[in-house]
C-alpha cells in the first residue's frame, strides 16, 4: 500500500524587482536553422541535445560538433538519454528508441504518440507524461517503459490523477533506488514516487507522496534532495528526506529582469523553461524577458536579456545551455568570490 505524506507550504512568487545581479558570461554560441525548443544534457555533460523544428541534434561539447541526427519537421516532444548514453529516446508522433552508434531506431510504440515529456530512470527505463493514446480518452496517466536488448517490452502505468492529464516529470537516484515527480495539468498536486529496480531489470513502487501544490514544470536534483515546481504562475523550491518529508527553501526568488513569470511569457513548452542543477544548488529559468540564474545556497544572482525558450544546466553546474532565437547558447555561471 502506497504511504502518503502532505506538506504546508507558501508559493515564493517571480516578480520583478531592483536586485543586484551580475551578467551571464556567454561562452559560446551554436548557430542552428531554427528556434530550439529543447535542450538537454547527457549524463556526463559531454553532449547537448537540442530538438528544433526540422529535427533533432546533438552537439558534442568537447568538440564543438553540431550534427543532425534526426531529420523530420514537426511534432518532436520529448527526449532522453539513458544513464549510458548509447541509446535514446524521443517522441514525434510515435515512441522512437534510437541507438546513438547506429544512428538508427531500434524499437517503436506508436500507442504513445501525444507525450509531454519524458525522462530516464537508470539505464533500462524511461518515464513518459502526457496523453496516453490515440483515439484514448485524456486520462494522461504516467507510464514507464522497459527496455531491453535495444527493444521496447514491458509498461507500468502509474495510478497518477484521474482528474488532469499528467504534464512534467522529473527522475533521480536515490540510496535505495529511484525518485521520481509528476505534476498534472489541472487541480491535481504533483506527486513523488519512490521506484526500485532489480537486478533483473524488474520495477517496483515502494512509496507515494504528495506535494501541496500542483505543477506544470518540475525538476529535481541528481540526488533527489531538491525539487523546483513552477505552478503556471509561481516558482516553489522544496527540501526533501529519504523519507519524503519537505520543507520549502528558504530563499529570494525575485528576478532581476521582466515581471511576474506567466505561461504567455514563456516561448517553447512549458516543460523545458526551468532547471535545477545536478546538486540542487542552481536553479534557472528563461522566458521573453531574458534568462536568470540564482545560486539557491547564496542568493548570488546572473542574468542575460537575451529571451530563450528553453534551458538546462550542464551536470557539473558551471554552464547553462539555452535555446535562444536561431541558436543555442552556452553560459558560463562563476560565483564571486
């Protein structure tokens, strides 16, 4: 039986303010045929994925390697590199595994073609939010899908809302397994689940715990300690035990440019607009009005007025990568000192 657990917490509103902060040091910049609409960075940061809308890239960092992976205009949603960065996985219409080395698809489910977002939970599953199906009622139910052999085989579908369609997700390890978050489109709060994997690959759900608020965006730290949840019209950060109980950061979330964060600022989904680094201790966000970066343990704030639509911040917490107009550029973050 899934244990719950609540919290009471206060929404930390993003408004605009007279802050102090210092400017974003462009690193570098990637030209790119169209508006990014995503990005994401591999386990180990040595690679950025980026879906436009003529298909979708991945960007060696070392390198400064642009390619083309995929080529398709249109409808690419999500994607998401597993822990060994030899395979990933995107939705255009269908649910496509692609291994990187052949540079083909291996496996497709076209029952999931409507997904939001997705993520990967270990090396052998990943998490997809969103419709469930064509032709289906929007029910939105969360489903992870095994892979095994390069092949798509087994699914859970999660209890999740039967009142809103599932939206975000996020996933990270934990000492005894897998954490994952779900926020819902709706009046539904976000919900964690605490996962195990076997040795065989076999999934477990050992516990179920509720936020106090819902969330069209969330993220959380590579260790599972930190979640950042945007709302629709505030930004809440949460601490978070081994045991699921939360308390809410205490810290100044006023942004240095534009005004109060709102869904018809944002210019790409509304899924990839916020980060939060691998530690818990960066958290970023990008709309019309610019891009802002506030270190969560010091308050120290970077801003650039550059408008972006989407954002990640690298694994090692020093760069951010943004999806600017016509290109993709990376920030350096470099606390005073």
């Amino acid at each position: 039986m899934f244990q719950y657990q609540y919290c009471i917490a206060v929404a930390v509103v993003i408004a605009s303010c007279g802050c102090d902060s210092s400017t974003l040091h462009l690193k570098q910049s990637f030209s790119t045929p169209w508006y990014p609409k995503w990005v994401n960075y591999s386990p180990s940061g040595s690679d950025l994925s980026i879906i436009a809308n003529d298909g979708i890239y991945v960007l060696n960092m070392p390198s400064k390697k642009l390619q083309q992976l995929i080529y398709r205009k249109g409808c690419q949603s999500c994607l998401a590199f597993f822990e060994n960065e030899t395979m990933f996985l995107y939705v255009d219409g269908e649910t496509k595994l692609v291994d990187r080395e052949l540079s083909n698809v291996t496996s497709t489910i076209d029952e999931y073609v409507f997904v939001m977002d997705c993520v990967s939970i270990g090396k052998s599953h990943i998490l997809l939010v969103g419709t469930d199906s064509i032709g289906v009622e929007e029910t939105g139910q969360p489903t992870i899908l095994s892979v095994k052999d390069g092949k798509f085989s087994d699914s859970i579908v999660l209890p999740g809302c039967s009142k809103a369609v599932s939206r975000t997700c996020a996933a990270a390890h934990t000492e005894h397994g897998y954490r994952i978050a779900i926020g819902y489109l709706g009046d539904c709060p976000a919900e964690i689940y605490d996962l195990q994997i076997d040795s065989n690959g076999k999934l477990t759900i050992q516990n179920n715990f509720i936020l106090p608020q819902s969330s069209l965006c969330l993220k959380m730290s590579s260790n599972a300690t930190r979640i950042a949840s945007w709302n629709g019209e505030s930004i809440v950060v949460y601490a978070i035990d081994e045991n699921g109980r939360y308390q809410v950061l205490d810290v100044d979330l006023t942004s240095p440019i534009g005004k109060r964060l709102q869904s018809a600022k944002l210019l790409g989904f509304e899924t990839q607009f916020l980060a939060l680094s691998s530690d818990g201790s960066l958290l970023a966000w990008a709309d019309e009005d610019g891009i802002v970066a506030i270190d969560l343990n010091t308050g120290e704030k970077w801003s650039s007025s550059t408008p972006a639509a989407c954002i990640a911040i690298s694994p090692d917490g020093k760069s951010i990568a943004a999806g600017c107009p016509q290109r993709v550029n990376i920030y350096d973050v470099t606390p005073k000192k």
